[in-house]
C-alpha cells in the first residue's frame, strides 16, 4: 500500500494549498458549527457552574454529582435524544431542524454544556473564594462579582474552553446523527473522514484530520497569544 | 482586563453574525437513500441535472434501507429510494409512502478470498454457496447486520438454505457495505455484496467474485415519494418531480451511461416498453 502516512500528509497539504472548494466547505461546516455551539453553550455553562460552586442552595450536592456523570454520556446517546426531539413525530418536529447544521449546532451545545459545567465548577471551586468576598464586600453587584471571579480566573476557564471546543469539533456520532452528513450542508471533517474511510479513501481520510490538526494548532496559538498578553500586564 | 473586555466585545459581535441564518431560504429536497447510490457515484452524476432542470437542491442523506424507510415514515425526509422490495411494498401498504415507481436494477455478488476455502465458486446457487460456508466454517462470513436492502436479501438467503447461522465464523457488523467489503477482504472471509459498491471498491479489496448471475440475487431499486396525506408539509412537490425526472428517458439515459471503467453499475427499468430503451 502506498497509502502511508508520509503521503497523506503531502496530499493533505496540496489539498489546503490548492483551495479545493469541497475541502473548504467541510472546513468551515465544521468551523461554523462548533464556534456557534461553543459560543452559545460555554457562557451559560460557566454561570451554571459558578452558581454551583458559588451559591448555596439545597439540591446542590446531588445536583453536582448528576452533572459530573453526565460528562461521560456517549455523544451518539446525546445524538440520538436530539435525533428524536427534532424528527418530526418529535417534540419540536413543527420546526423541521433536523438534518440541519442547526440541529448539529443543538447537539454540540448539549456536549459542550455537559463537558464545560464541572470542569469549570472544578476550576471556580478550587479557587480563593477570597476573590468573591472582597468584590462583595467593596459593593459589587452580585454579577459583577462573578465577573470579577470570572476575571480572575480567566485562564483555567478558557482552557476549559478549549478543551470543550476540542471535544465538539472531532465529535462525529451526533453530528452523522442529527446532520446525516449531507454534502456541502452537514458535512463536516470528522463526518467526512467517516466516509471517506468508509469508502477506502484512506488518504482523504488522514488528510482531513491533518487539517484538523493544523486549524487546532492555529487557534491555539492564537488563543495562547491572548493568554499570554494577560500575563505581561 | 480591558483586553478581555475588548475580546468579550468581539466573541459577543462574532455570535450574532453567527447566529443570523446562514443562508438564503432555497428550495430544498430531502432524499433518503442507501450507500450504494450515494458512494458509488451515482447520485453525483444524477443530481446536477435535475437540480438545474427543477431548481430544487437534493439534500442526500445517505443510509441503510430500513433507516432510510424510517426517515419516510417519520416524515423527516421526502422521498426515498431504496432496495428491498419487500418492505417497500409495506412501507406504501401501511400508507407511509405513494407512487411507488421501479426505478432500476442491478445484482447481487457472493465475494470471498481467491483461495476460496469453503469451495463456492463452483456453486450457481447463493443459498447453496452460504450452506457450503457455514458448514465448512473455515473462513468468516460478514454479515451487515443493519436492516439494510443487501442484509434483508443475505437473511432471505440463509432462510433458503434453511440455516441459522451463528458461530465464531459468522461475523455481524452492523455496518455498511464499504465496511463489510473491507472487514471480508482483512478478515479473508466472504460477503454478500451490491454490485455497485463491489466495483467503486473492488480495487482497493483482496478478494474476487464467487457466486454471481442467479435469478435470487436480482436487486431492484425503488422510488417513493413521502405520503402528504401524513405529513402535509413534506416536499410533495418535489418529491414527484423528482420521481418524474428519474423515471424519464433523460433520468433513464444517465443511469444507464453511469460507468466505472467501463462497467455499468445500475440497469434503468423505470420504461419498460421499447420505445426509450437506453441504447
């Protein structure tokens, strides 16, 4: 087989290169789908996971708990309930999203919510609550104590972020779910790997994840440059 | 902090750029279809035209029979075409689907190693040639495993040879044909495969064709437009434009002239009298 991985990736790369228009729209299906989800799901998550580590309310241990088991749901699980509320003997079938990228951006938001509450609950708990204290006592409003945490914590948080980013944007059993992995509309690089693999196009197939990688490391750079202005102040 | 507040500003203006509707409201058509059609090419060289004819974008949605059969009767697409006939014919008893049109055909094909150590190649008869497997053991059997047209015609088959099979040889995947070719050609076993999928990835297999050409391992494929009775807001419209252009001489013809090297992967039989014979 001359189908190592050495040339993959110079086909890989003479994909990007030459601006394939296919290649790009499974990239920015991919891109467009997940940047919303995470932009919707994250900040709400992050309130949610504050209120846990920060207010006191009764059900809140338990609540905690539930929340930190549902992270190791399987994506296809989480697929195949919003499959059946958007499908239109569904819940919400009156709204047609399914096979959507809406559909996929609602899956995503599910995994992200669930991936982003206790990880960033473990990072809000285990800071100084100190933070908290001073910013109400000096009479900051409530939400813009949280912000002040928030602020502090800015780093664990995004990384957070990230993380969850990460997670959505490889997820493939959701999106090939509730997407059905439709060209040029729903295809998105890990549902194209899938059949690209599928149809025995190995090389089309690790060229896909390559530009994955590539646009992971960019966007990392990028988000460690913010991180790293932050520091130099 | 100011340059937090100032990239908070910009994530806020990037969502509502994002969350505007990202395109242009367009005539849409829902297709449920199986593998074969969508992976061997054939729908790529088919929709461009209709689409440009019709005006209507074909959103294909690519799965096995009985899922796609699933789709239609939950009305979340608005047309299938499929290949079990059996279940077609309930699917439009039950009232999920209407105007059933045959649309074209191929065949099935037993492949397997070359060695071939079950010794099928001799055997015409597919029911006889999965018996000759199961009871020599030696080398797996791959088997779909999913609903799909190509497993239903696999249980018919073992039904005909009146065996149950189970064992260490029989392998269920529960995945699709390009899948199951690939775990046969790894595993060095056999399966039952489409022609069409067996020739968009013949080359890339270590195995041959074994049993082909009996009456049993016909495999005609159907097309059905959703019932609007049910869902009154499926693409109807479409969905019998789309029966129309396929079943024409002009749909006809280019499922003829569809090839790969060469080899014709479906028989148009939408037309049945002469007169529009595709060459």
């Amino acid at each position: 087989m001359e189908e190592n991985l050495g040339h993959a990736s110079l086909y890989a790369l003479r994909l990007l290169l030459s601006g394939d228009p296919d290649l790009w729209n499974i990239i920015g299906v991919s891109f467009s789908v997940s940047v919303r989800a995470i932009l919707i799901s994250a900040p709400a998550a992050m309130v949610l996971a504050f209120l846990l580590a920060y207010a006191r309310f009764p059900a809140r241990l338990p609540l905690i708990s539930t929340l930190q088991s549902l992270q190791s749901i399987p994506t296809v699980v989480v697929g195949l309930l919003v499959y059946m509320l958007l499908s239109r003997r569904g819940l919400f079938g009156d709204l047609h999203l399914l096979f959507t990228q809406t559909a996929m951006v609602i899956g995503q938001i599910v995994i992200a919510f669930l991936f982003v509450v206790p990880m960033a609950h473990g990072v809000l708990a285990a800071a100084d609550r100190r933070a908290w204290e001073t910013a109400r006592t000096l009479g900051a409003a409530p939400w813009r104590a949280m912000f002040t945490v928030m602020t502090e914590l800015r780093f664990g948080l995004l990384a957070v972020a990230i993380a969850a980013f990460a997670r959505i944007i490889t997820e493939v059993g959701t999106s090939i779910m509730v997407g059905g992995n439709i060209e040029s509309v729903t295809r998105n690089i890990p549902t194209a790997i899938a059949l690209e693999t599928s149809k025995g196009e190995f090389a089309q197939g690790i060229a896909l994840g390559l530009v994955l990688l590539v646009l992971a490391l960019l966007l990392n750079v990028f988000l460690g440059m913010l991180q790293g202005k932050g520091e130099m102040r | 902090m100011r340059l937090s507040r100032i990239s908070l500003m910009l994530l806020l203006a990037a969502t509502f750029v994002l969350l505007s509707p990202a395109q242009a409201e367009q005539k849409v058509l829902r297709l449920a279809t199986t593998t074969s059609t969508e992976n061997s090419g054939l729908l790529k060289s088919l929709l461009p035209a209709f689409e440009k004819n019709s005006g209507y974008k074909v959103h294909v949605i690519a799965v096995g029979t009985g899922k796609a059969l699933r789709m239609g009767q939950d009305g979340d697409v608005d047309v299938v075409m499929v290949h079990a006939r059996m279940d077609e014919d309930k699917f439009v008893a039950a009232g999920y689907g209407i105007n059933r049109r045959d649309l074209m055909y191929n065949d099935f094909v037993i492949v397997g190693p070359k060695r071939d150590p079950a010794g099928i190649g001799a055997v015409k008869d597919p029911a006889a040639a999965l018996a000759r497997i199961a009871a020599a053991k030696e080398a797996a059997f791959i088997s779909r495993g999913d609903e799909s047209g190509t497993y239903k015609k696999e249980q018919a088959l073992w039904q005909a040879a009146d065996i149950k099979p189970q064992g260490k040889w029989y392998r269920s995947i529960g995945q699709g044909m390009e899948q199951a070719l690939q775990i046969a050609s790894e595993m060095q076993g056999y399966t039952l495969a489409d022609r069409g999928t067996w020739l968009a990835l013949r080359k890339k297999l270590d195995l041959v064709i074994l049993v082909q050409g009996d009456n049993r391992l016909f495999n005609p494929y159907g097309v059905i437009a959703v019932n609007p009775a049910r869902y009154p807001d499926v693409n109807y419209q479409g969905a019998m434009a789309f029966i129309a252009w396929l079943t024409s001489p002009g749909g006809q013809n280019q499922i003829a002239a569809f090839k790969i090297d060469g080899e014709n992967l479906f028989f148009p039989d939408a037309i049945q009298a002469k007169q529009a014979s595709p060459k």
